[in-house]
C-alpha cells in the first residue's frame, strides 16, 4: 500500500525526461522467448509490471536481471511452458505470453489474467486468432490450454476489433508458422510499431506495424538481440496534463509529440501554449484552462483511453463544460466520484462524462480505483487547495517509474511513502 501526500498549489516549472514505455516493454519481454537468445533492452522504466515480467521470465527458466535501466533476458535455458494463476493475477497483459510460448514450445498453460478492473476485456480475439493459426486452444477451470499439433500455418486473419493484446499476441505466433500470416484491422499503436522493430532484429520478416496490416513471412532466429524501448506517450499525457492543471512551463525530453497528437490537440484548446520538435515538447500554462472541444477515446491514433482520466483532472477547474465519451472501456468513469471529493462539477451519463470547471478545489483524502485513475487523481490534487491524502493498492508504480521524485523535481510538493498491506495508515 502506498500513500500520497500532496500540497497543492505550486506551479510546475522545469525539464524533465519521458520514461520507457510500459506498454512496449512488456510485450518485447515475452517477445524474448520466441527463441534460444539473448536480449538486452535499453530504457526500461522502473516500474511493479516490469518487476512481475522478470518473474514470470525467471519461473519459465529464464535468466532475467536488471541493471539500472537496462534488462538482460537469456532465454536459452527456458524449460517451462506456463504460467501459475499467482503472476497472472498481478498482469492483465500477461496474456501476451501465450502467443511468444506456444511459438517456442508447441504448448502453452495459462491462467486468466489480472490486472486493473476496468470492465470486460475478454481474451476471446486472442484465443480465436491463435485457433487461425491452426492451435487448439481449450479453457479448463480458469486455465487457458493452447496447442499446436504440428505446426502452425500461416493464413489471413482479420480482426473485428484492433485490439492491441491479440494483434501483438498474433505477431508472436505467426513467427513460428508456415507460410505467410497477415492480419488485416490491425491495432496500429506506436507500442506494436516497437514490437515489429525487436522482432525485425530477432530475425523476423515482419513489415505493416503501424498500418491496419502486418504480415508476418519467416523467422531465423539470431543469437543476441539489442533494443532500446520507446517513450512513453501516456507518461507524457499525465505529465503535461499536471503542468496545465496547475499552471507553469514544462519541458519533456525523449519525448515523442507525434505519439500523442490528440492529446496535445485537447490541451491546446484548453488555452495551453505548446510548442514541439521530433523529440520534445514545451508546455505553458496559466492554469486557467477552458473547456475543449469534447473528447472521444478511440483506438489509436484517436484519443488514448489511458489519457482520458488525466485529461479529465486538468478540466475539473476549466470555464465551461469538458464533454468526455468513453468507447473502449466499460468501467473508466471510476475517478470521477473521488473527483467530487475534492469539489468537482462531475456527472456521468453511461458512457458520457460532463466536466463543468468550479472556481477551485480543495484537498481531501481519496482512494485510487486503477493505475490511470490513480495518477489522474494526482493530478487533481496537484491544482486542489490544501493537504490530499491518496490511498493507492500500488497501483501508480505500475505504470509510472519515479512519478513522486519527476514531479517534486518540478517543483510539486508530493512525496509517498510504502506500508505493508493492513498495516497502519
């Protein structure tokens, strides 16, 4: 359990650096299995997912280390093919392993995944584009049982949702195929163009990362593998958005603007001065934002769902009414009651959020429901008057390396402590 402390009220001033992304990292990291080799990842961030990776690496029989921002994987000596319901449980994304070991091993055993409760998010296009493959895929008690008597055949797979797990899961699968596979509705995120890029040094012949197509035609495996894990867009999302909540000049380095145009978009009309370069962003804020034109989540490249709550924080106080329709998941409008603890305007409608901004907020103890949920509530208490206290399961340190240390370094008075679970608070 981890406890926040935020003062609220300083502006936020200073450079500071993007973290690797969470959301590439971990699907390169079961990537590594695909087969006998070495990898070294670069710009890893710090984060309780990535720690979960490396166990999950290490029970397969893995050598998994790390060193400073760097990772080390030798999967030479992997001599398990599953994964027990004790670490599917802490990582939804998990899942992305079944793919990587039914490619390397023929069989793969998985539990269902954990991960943040944010509504449905079945494994059902996993498990079907793995089935075109020609796998036999069972689910037994909770358990995901997933076969390839002979060998996978290469075929045209098309999508009914550009779901980034499956599209990710099929590139892994499709390495160990016969023939030619290409899947057509492909997510088309920046993460899956990082994928391709380590696989297109592991030895596969894998082109359209970044289009509705990829093809995957062959693989020869190489020896040793180096890669350096791409920004992350959605660290960078939150950053800005405390900077424009709260007012002051920010500046993020290794950064890439590009990967999160929406998001920019929206700040932007909110009254925030933004300038960019190919790899940085400057952002000036008075902290008196209006209200942007209404925000819809869509599949990239429309507006991230994992920016939404963020975005959502820095428009509790914008003149107007902030309009927010959430089309990806189910279960995102969590933050909004603990938003109303700080004196938000906020109503929800279904899928619809209606932010209308008040004069201030003002400080109050609150409880993160989810990873995004968390830091977005960070980001309010960030521009709230007086003392926040956050209650978070560890759920920010899933997703963001150092958050309390980059944003203290920009003048935010913030800092966590850890207590054991049942502990006192």
């Amino acid at each position: 359990m981890t406890i926040w402390h935020i003062n609220g009220g300083n502006t936020l001033h200073g450079s500071v650096a993007v973290q690797g992304a969470k959301n590439a990292v971990l699907p390169i990291m079961a990537a590594s299995v695909l087969a006998p080799c070495e990898t070294e990842l670069r710009n890893v961030p710090e984060l309780r997912d990535v720690n979960t990776t490396l166990r999950i690496l290490r029970h397969l029989g893995c050598t998994a280390e790390r060193g400073g921002d760097a990772v080390y994987i030798d999967s030479r000596g992997m001599s398990r093919n599953d994964i027990p319901h004790s670490l599917m449980r802490e990582l939804r994304s998990s899942v992305i392993f079944l793919g990587a070991i039914l490619a390397r091993c023929g069989e793969a055993r998985l539990s269902m995944p954990g991960g943040c409760e944010l509504g449905p998010r079945p494994v059902d296009l996993h498990l079907e584009a793995l089935r075109a493959l020609g796998a036999d895929v069972r689910e037994r008690g909770g358990d995901i049982v997933c076969r390839a008597e002979g060998a996978l055949t290469g075929t045209r797979i098309v999508l009914p949702f550009p779901s980034v797990g499956a599209t990710e899961n099929v590139m892994l699968a499709a390495c160990a195929a016969e023939g030619e596979t290409v899947v057509c509705n492909a997510a088309r995120e920046p993460e899956i163009v990082d994928l391709q890029r380590y696989l297109q040094n592991l030895g596969a012949a894998i082109t359209g990362a970044g289009t509705a197509t990829i093809t995957v035609g062959g693989f020869r495996p190489r020896r040793a593998v180096e890669h350096r894990i791409l920004s992350d867009r959605i660290a960078a999302a939150t950053l800005l958005c405390a900077c424009a909540a709260t007012g002051g000049e920010m500046e993020l380095t290794d950064a890439h603007p590009a990967h999160f145009l929406t998001v920019l978009d929206s700040l932007s009309e909110a009254g925030c001065d933004i300038m960019t370069t190919s790899s940085s962003v400057r952002l000036r804020s008075t902290g008196r934002l209006i209200a942007p034109k209404p925000v819809v989540t869509r599949p990239y490249p429309g507006f991230p769902t994992d920016a939404q709550p963020p975005l959502m924080a820095a428009c509790l106080k914008a003149r107007g009414t902030t309009v927010f329709t959430e089309n990806i998941f189910t279960n995102r409008y969590r933050h909004a009651e603990e938003f109303r603890r700080l004196g938000a305007n906020v109503s929800i409608e279904g899928r619809v959020a209606y932010i209308s901004g008040v004069e201030k907020l003002t400080g109050a103890p609150l409880t993160a429901s989810d990873l995004r949920a968390g830091a977005a509530m960070l980001v309010a208490a960030l521009s709230a008057e007086g003392h926040t206290e956050l209650l978070d399961d560890d759920y920010i340190c899933r997703g963001y390396d150092g958050f309390d240390r980059r944003l203290a370094a920009l003048g935010a008075d913030i800092r966590c402590e850890t207590q054991a679970k049942g502990g006192p608070v």
